[in-house]
C-alpha cells in the first residue's frame, strides 16, 4: 500500500472488495495528521524558535515515527479484513466459527491500535500550537481535523467487530482501549476553535 500511487488506492477503495477499507481509511487519516504535524514543526525551526528547539525536535521525531507506524497500521487493517473474509467461507461448524472470532479479533486490533496513534497525533497538535510558526498554524488545526477523523473511524472499525468476538476478555479490552476517544474528539475540537479564533482576529 506504501508504493500505491493515490488514485489506484482510491479505485481499490472504490471497488467491490472487502479490503481496503474503513479501517485502512481510518489508518491513512492519522498518517496524514501525522505528516501535517511533522511539517509545522519543520517550519518551526531556526533562531527565531530557538527557545523551543528541543521541544520541536521531539515532535517532529514522534509525528515520523507515529506517520509510518500508522502507514503500516493500513496494510495491516487490510491484510486482516482479508482473514475474516476468509474465515467466513469455511464450511460451516465448530471450527468456522472460531475461526471467525479469531479473525475478527484481529481484525480489531489494527483499528484500536489507530486509535492510540491519533489521540498522540492529538495530544502532540496541543504541545505545538503555542509555539508553532503562525504562518502554518492552520496546518495544526488540520492535523487535529484528521486525527478526529482517524479516532471515530477507527472506533467503529473496532466496534463492529465486538459481537463476534466470544473471548470476554479481549472484548473487554478493546472496549477499553476505545473508551477515550470522544474525550480525543474533543481536544481535537478545541485545538481547531483556538486555530479558528486566531485566524479570526
């Protein structure tokens, strides 16, 4: 997926095929909130943010790591989706149905693991918007918008997998793991109001 050029995944999102999609969709969302905060920090450089240096270069180390981290999250998501599509055209029985409720136990996992990609991606666009060079501050605000979009897409990715699952415990896990991100949502909305009301004035 990393060497497809834009508009062929964008016709394999199209077609009728199972994978790629929310969940990959929901991984690429935080990839690019993740690059839009690299690249500000970037332009939050040189002497005049000096004060600030040790500050951005953690930021833009974090944005590359959570950037690729999440690229892969969107092949995984695939390959999983994959599985569960595969498990469902067992013969049915004893041995299709934990199959399908192995896979869409995995098919849980990448989704969730978006889900804590995009709330740092969030918590970093709240460390860099005091100190971001004002010329590309709507890039921030940018970056929180497709956080948001990657937490409650993600989110249901986990969710429609919950009631397959038998294991209580992995279930009661993914519910925990997902149980943040209204709370993500909304510091993503305040980090887009602050951008908002400084581009006002």
């Amino acid at each position: 997926m990393r060497d497809t050029r834009i508009v062929d995944f964008l016709a394999e999102l199209a077609d009728r095929a199972p994978a790629p999609g929310g969940g990959a969709t929901a991984a690429l969302h935080a990839a690019q909130a993740a690059a839009l905060l690299g690249m500000v920090a970037r332009y939050t450089t040189g002497e005049k943010y000096a004060g600030h240096a040790e500050t951005v270069v953690a930021v833009i180390a974090e944005t590359d790591t959570l950037r690729a981290r999440s690229l892969r999250l969107a092949e995984e998501d695939a390959a999983a989706f994959t599985a569960v599509t595969d498990a469902y055209r067992l013969p049915k029985g004893e041995e299709r149905s934990a199959a399908i409720a192995r896979a869409l136990a995995g098919a849980a996992e990448p989704p969730a693991r978006v889900v804590e990609a995009a709330k740092r991606v969030i918590e970093l666009c709240e460390v860099l918007l005091p100190i971001a060079n004002r010329n590309v501050v709507t890039d921030v605000a940018a970056a929180a918008e497709a956080a948001r979009a990657a937490l409650t897409t993600a989110r249901v990715n986990v969710e429609v997998n919950l009631s397959g699952i038998k294991d209580e415990r992995i279930r009661e896990q993914l519910n925990h793991r997902v149980s943040g991100v209204d709370a993500a949502v909304a510091r993503a909305d305040w980090v887009t109001a602050e951008v908002r009301e400084e581009i006002k004035s």
